[in-house]
C-alpha cells in the first residue's frame, strides 16, 4: 500500500509539472507571435523614415 501512495505522489507531481509547463508554452504561442508583429511593425517604421536609429 505505501509502494501505491508513493508511485501516485510522484505521478501528481510529474503531471503538476508537466501541466504548468503546458500552460506557459500555451501562454507564449500566443505572446511570440504578437512580439513578433510588433518588432515588424517597428523595423518597417524605422526603415521609412528618413532617420536611422542606431
């Protein structure tokens, strides 16, 4: 009975893990591709305009 508790312990932990992990990665499909937008945006705009940034 101890061998059941400490393999379904292990088990929570590996899926409390694996379910965080899951979540950020959800979290940054959706935050990459508007970072991505954005910094096109930007070096569109920089290259438009007649200054340069360095």
């Amino acid at each position: 009975m101890k061998k059941i508790m400490v393999i379904m312990a292990a088990a929570a932990v590996l899926f409390l893990i694996v379910g965080a992990t899951v979540k950020a990665t959800e979290f940054l499909l959706w935050v990459a591709p508007l970072l991505l937008i954005g910094a096109v945006l930007l070096f569109f705009l920089s290259r438009s305009s007649g200054r340069r940034i360095p």
